[in-house]
C-alpha cells in the first residue's frame, strides 16, 4: 500500500516506517520540514513538508498525491512532557487529536485512501482505579468527568471519533500503552541515573506497557487486517506497577533504585504524573488484538523488553 504517516519522525514513527517499508509497504512521511525531512529521507520514506494544523498548507502539498491509508501518531511531547494538565505539549497533542485529526481525515478521502489508523492511549479509559478486572475495549471510552482530565479524555475521544464517522474511510483506533524500549526510554535512563525520577512513597496503580518495537508492529498488522470501525488495545501480556517497572528499568541500566517521595510532594512537582502513578490503575487485554490481527508481542513482558534497552543506552 502507499502509506502517508503522520509523526513519521517521532518516537512510534521511526519504528513505524522502517516497519511498513520491510512488509512491502510505500511510505510518505508528512514532516515540518528541515530536520524531520532528512530523517524521513534516512528511513526511507518520502517526505511532504506542510504543517498538519493548517488545513490549507496539508491540503497544497498534497494535491497530487494518491494514497491507500493514512496513520495519524502525531504528538508534541519531544520538548514538553506531559507531566502537568497544562503543558505546552500536552494542550499541542491535544490540538492535534482534535483538528489535525480532521485535516488528516479529510486528507484520507482527498487520495482516495480508504485506511485511516489514528493513535489513542489506553488512558482514555479514565484516570481511576479500574480495580482487578481486565479491561477490554467494550469498556467505556472517552467520557469526560468535568474535571482536569477532560481535556485529555475529549482529545482522544475526537480522534477516534474522527475516524470512525468519515464516509468512506475504513477507521481504526490504536490504544497503547505506554511505551519503552529504543526511542522511547532514553529521558527516563537519564533521570534515573540522575536519580529525577521520584516515585511515591505509597506505592503506584498498574498500568499496561508496550515495547516500541510491539507497537509498531501491532500498527502494521492493524493497517493489513484490522477491522473497519474497531479499537483495539496494543499492550503486552502482564500489566504492572511503574514501582515494577522504573525499578527494574533501573537496575538494568546500572542506575539506583528510583528515590521514593511523600505522593503530596510529587503531586505538587508534576500533577498530571502523579495522578497517572496514584489514581490510575488499569489492567488491559490484549485478546482482541491478538485475534483480530494475528499479533502477539515479541517482548511479552518488561523482562524481555529491557535488555533490548540495556543494549541500546551502553
């Protein structure tokens, strides 16, 4: 297929061409510009330089393109982590799951392309405890609670939302978990071995991790037999605690153990954070996605995950 990613140079994008491109796949990266061009180029992609929040801009420099999908895993995180409710870069992604999903919807039927892939996040599930159960995509998604966490919720719910109710686009949400691996982990080693990295005193809720290389692969399996209209979860097989992982994570780069922290303190340094160590614990399947697209992680857990990490960062 011709194949136009959206954050073809960001940390799911770079895995994501080279995976596309060795299952055959053509790629066209949309890119600023500039440095994200050359990138483009390296991955072997072709690049279309436009600004995805200009309709106008996307629109011209792709008129003459035709293309078969459309993958949207556009965030603005690089410099501005998502650490409080209204970091730049947060408000920035959210910016983009909403208008720039859109554009890029509108972009989709523009080139004929009937695939239309966007990225969500498993914490659109709600920042609470969902107790012990497994969450699954049957779970209510999406609804907003009147409070902090809306803007984050909403985001997610219009880029789905976007991609399912296009006329003539075959839609399908990605809800990951959270990444690590190459490309994804390095800010985390190097605050660790800074000892940054704090994390509560009493203890963090689980969550579901997913190795970069996993995610990509669960995207290209998603764009070849995905089912139109559908979410899916992407995370590996054993959900843990962020005590479980950062500790670990750790350890395997030669780093001491994280410092722990009264939770008001870290609340107070970065709130969103801290709600997603405190308030948020989800265990999530990954049946589905292992059914309907014949995927399964080639790192099933953070053990096996890490020491690709290990060798990446020595």
């Amino acid at each position: 297929m011709k194949v136009v990613v959206a954050g073809a140079t960001g940390a799911i994008g770079r895995p994501l061409v080279t995976a596309l491109r060795q299952a055959g796949h053509q790629v066209y990266a949309l890119t600023r510009g500039g440095r994200g061009a050359e990138v483009a180029r390296s991955l072997g992609a072709t690049p279309l330089v436009a600004n995805v929040m200009d309709r106008s801009d996307l629109m011209r420099a792709t008129e003459r393109l035709t293309a078969d999908a459309v993958i949207h895993q556009l965030t603005s995180y690089r410099y501005s982590p998502p650490t409080h409710y209204h970091a730049p870069g947060l408000l920035r992604t959210n910016a983009l799951r909403e208008i720039g999903s859109k554009h890029l919807v509108e972009l989709a039927q523009r080139t004929g392309a009937r695939r239309y892939l966007t990225q969500s996040l498993i914490v659109g599930y709600g920042l609470r405890d969902h107790g012990s159960r497994l969450v699954t995509e049957q779970d209510p998604f999406g609804r907003i609670q009147g409070d902090v966490t809306d803007g984050i919720i909403g985001a997610l719910h219009e880029a789905e939302s976007s991609a399912w109710r296009a006329p003539g686009i075959d839609g399908i949400a990605l809800r990951y978990g959270l990444f690590y691996g190459p490309g994804a982990s390095e800010s985390f080693v190097r605050a660790l071995r800074l000892r940054m990295f704090p994390l509560p005193s009493t203890g963090t809720g689980y969550v579901g991790f997913v190795h970069l290389a996993d995610a990509a692969a669960a995207t290209v399996a998603a764009l070849e037999r995905g089912v139109a209209g559908q979410a899916y979860n992407i995370v590996d097989d054993e959900p843990i605690t962020w005590d479980t992982m950062f500790d670990a994570m750790a350890e395997t780069v030669g780093a001491r153990p994280p410092r722990r922290l009264p939770a008001r303190l870290v609340r107070m340094a970065s709130p969103l954070a801290a709600a997603q160590m405190l308030d948020f614990s989800i265990r999530v399947s990954n049946a589905k996605a292992r059914a309907d697209l014949s995927w399964k992680p080639m790192y099933p857990t953070y053990r096996e995950g890490l020491p690709t990490l290990a060798d990446s960062v020595h």
